[in-house]
C-alpha cells in the first residue's frame, strides 16, 4: 500500500510537471518585431489590398497587347439559273480569304502599358499607406497592451504594500495603539486598490483583444503575451531630418507624384488617340474572272484610312491636361500635410518628453520617500491618520501618471512614425 501511494503521488506529480510544461510552451509572448512581422504576413485587410496591386499588374499585359488580325471568307458568281439547261451552281463561284489588320500610330500600346505600369506604382503605393496605417493601430494596440500591465503591476504591488499596513495596523489595534474607526478607514480605503486591479485587467485584456484582432489571431487571450521596454528616450533628431525622410518615404506623397505622371502619359496618350490608325487587308481569290482564263488565282490588296474631321478625341485630350494640373494641386495638399503632420507629432514627443524628465529624475522618488516617510511616522504616533491617507494617495498618483505619460509618449512616437512614413522611435 505504501509502494502504491508513492507510485500515485509520482504519476500525478510528473502529470502536473507535463501540464506545467505544456502550459508555458503553448504561451505566447511576442515582442514588437514579431508582432509585426506575423501582422504583415495575417491581416486579412493589408493581403486583401495586396490583390489588388496584382490586379494592376495584370492589367499591364491587357493594356500591351496588339489588335487582333480579322479573317473574313466571302464567295461570289454562285449560279441562280440553269446554264444552257445544265444546272452547275458551283461552276463559277470564287472563294476570297481576306486578312485585315489595325496598325496603331503613335505608340499608342507603349503608352498605354505605361500608364497600365504607373498605376500598378499608384497601388503599390497605396498599399504601403494602408501598411502604413494599420500598423500605426497595431503599435497603439501594443502600447496601451504595455500600459495595462505595467498599471496592473503597480496596483498588485501597491496592494501587497498596503496589505502590510492594514496587518501592522491590526497589531496597533489589538494592542489599543488605535481606535477602530482608524482601523475601518484603514482597511475601508483597500476597495480603492481592488478596484484599480480590476480595472487594469479589463484595460489589458481590452487591449490584447484589439491585438489578435489585427494579427487575425484566435489564440486565447490568456495564453497571448506581448513584451517590450515600457520607457521613454530623450533622443530627438532635428525637425527638419524627419520632414526630409518623411518628403522621400510618405507612401500617399509618392502616390500623388505618381498620379501626376500617370496623368501626363494619360495626356500623351489621349493625343495619340486622336491620330489615325489605317486598316491594312490583303487577300487571295481563286477563280475571279471566267471570262479571264488567266486571272483564276489573284492576289489584292487595300488600305483604310479613317478621315477624323469630326471626332479628333478632343474632349479626353481637353480632360487629361485637367486631370495634370488636378494631380498636381493634390500633391501639393499631400506635401502640406506630410509638413503639418510631422510638425504636430513632433511638438507632442517633445512636450512627453519635458513631461516625463522630471517625474523620472525627481517626483517619482519623491512620493515614494514622502510615502515611506510619513507611513513610518504615522506608525510610530508622529504623524495622523489623515497626513498617512493623503501620502498613499499622492504616491499612487505619481505613479500612475508617469504610466500615463510614458504610454502618451509611446502613442506620440508611434504617431510621429505615422507622420514621418517609417519608424525612427521606438
């Protein structure tokens, strides 16, 4: 019997050591870089968008392709009577084989595989925008996920911190050090730090969800964890370095540079349009002439040449030199909104940053001193009930808002990456 308890206890003691195992393997904990390399390679919204660039290049070889030849088959001088009495229907007929053939002027299919091929570069292009945006919502997703956990861990340390002093506070009763209003205010004031765990693990769960929402992930949300340095940097470059990179890497810029050449082939290819294209056919008849003997095989030829009085496409040449001046005020609206972008996310990575040096280098250390400070005294009769609660209140405060102003900083880099078209902070 003593032999099969040790067995029993070993069995379920190597299953909870499996279980264990099993667990932690199957948790997930990605950081920044490969929550956005499996975003690129899962989002169902950016591989839908990517069709469509492959759409446009397809299109390319639509726009390229020649005209196709045209085969024509008449017969002709079929009898309808009798010839001499003798009904020979087929004694006369000849047969013409015909092939005509549309030559188009002007680089008419060059220009249009140009254009096919600037538009594919236009949807390219919008595709990295959309990229572009998505991931900025993926990055907020990330931070708000690292703010959630960094409050929760404050809230779990602050009420293990004040769990403590309610159980000295017990001892000071007991010991009839304190009355037991004091005692109730005490241990009434830990509701506060119940309630703020608990908001911090909606807060985080929240955040998770928005993230699997975006890698189109259905792993649950307990076995999903994501980490990254939760701080601030005080490095800056110049303003102007970020408006340069952001002029040569804003994807919706590039679209509308773009769009101005796409309108300036599409102008030359209007004109194109209004040339003339001749029509060239050439054919063989087999027994044209019975009153020729020697014309029973002939070969001809002609050419067509339509006369554009009328219709010299007048109306898309007019349209294109619009749509080329239209193009060309959009890039400079896009151009001015690249300059008012960067210039707002960076005056907001600025004002964190002012924000966060002082709660870093001073008040953080001084609420906690404050804190120490005035719970030792209140614990020795120097200082009251009143003077402790406002001291713990003032500690969580502080603390908080650093939280706070670190997760403002990381959205305000995250933005400023939007702006700039790539990232330059982390």
């Amino acid at each position: 019997m003593k032999h099969g308890c040790c067995l029993r206890h070993a069995l379920f003691v190597t299953a909870w050591v499996l279980l264990a195992a099993q667990t932690c393997v199957a948790q997930e904990n990605l950081s920044w870089d490969q929550v956005k390399s499996r975003f690129e390679s899962a989002n169902p919204a950016l591989k839908a968008d990517a069709y469509s660039v492959d759409e446009m290049k397809a299109a390319e070889t639509t726009a390229f392709l020649r005209p196709n030849p045209q085969f024509t088959l008449s017969q002709d001088g079929t009898q309808l009577a009798p010839n001499n009495g003798v009904w020979q229907p087929m004694l006369g007929t000849f047969v013409v084989p015909t092939i005509s053939y549309l030559h188009e002027r002007d680089h008419k299919r060059e220009l249009r595989r140009q254009s096919a091929q600037e538009g594919t570069r236009i949807a390219a292009s919008d595709h990295d925008d959309l990229k572009r945006n998505l991931e900025f919502n993926l990055r907020q997703a990330f931070v708000l996920t690292l703010q959630s956990k960094a409050v929760l861990e404050l809230a779990k340390n602050d009420l293990d911190y004040y769990d403590k002093i309610i159980d000295i506070a017990r001892s000071r009763y007991a010991a009839g050090d304190i009355a037991q209003i004091d005692l109730d205010r005490i241990e009434l004031l830990r509701v506060q730090y119940e309630v703020e765990i608990q908001s911090a693990m909606v807060n985080l769960r929240t955040a998770k969800i928005q993230l699997l929402q975006l890698l189109d992930d259905r792993t649950p949300v307990e076995k999903f964890e994501v980490n990254g340095a939760f701080d601030f940097s005080d490095a800056l470059q110049p303003l102007d370095d970020y408006r340069q990179i952001a002029l040569d890497t804003r994807p919706d810029l590039q679209a509308a540079l773009q769009a101005v050449q796409q309108a300036e082939t599409n102008h030359k290819l209007a004109v194109a349009n209004g040339s003339t294209d001749p029509t060239f056919s050439g054919w063989y008849t087999w027994n044209s002439s019975n009153n020729n003997p020697n014309a029973l095989q002939t070969l001809g030829g002609s050419v067509s040449i339509p006369l554009r009085i009328f219709d010299r496409n007048q109306g898309e040449k007019q349209r294109t030199l619009i749509d080329i001046s239209r193009s060309r005020q959009v890039t400079e609206a896009a151009r001015a909104q690249v300059f008012s972008d960067v210039d707002s996310s960076y005056s907001q990575v600025q004002s964190s940053i002012a924000l966060l040096k002082p709660y870093k280098a001073k008040y953080k250390d001084q609420a906690t001193r404050v804190r120490d400070t005035v719970t030792y005294s209140y614990q020795h009769g120097g200082a009251s009930l009143m003077d402790f609660l406002n001291a713990q209140s003032d500690y969580r405060t502080v603390q908080l808002a650093y939280l706070q102003l670190i997760g403002s900083y990381l959205t305000a880099a995250g933005q400023l990456n939007l702006a700039v078209g790539r990232e330059v902070l982390q």
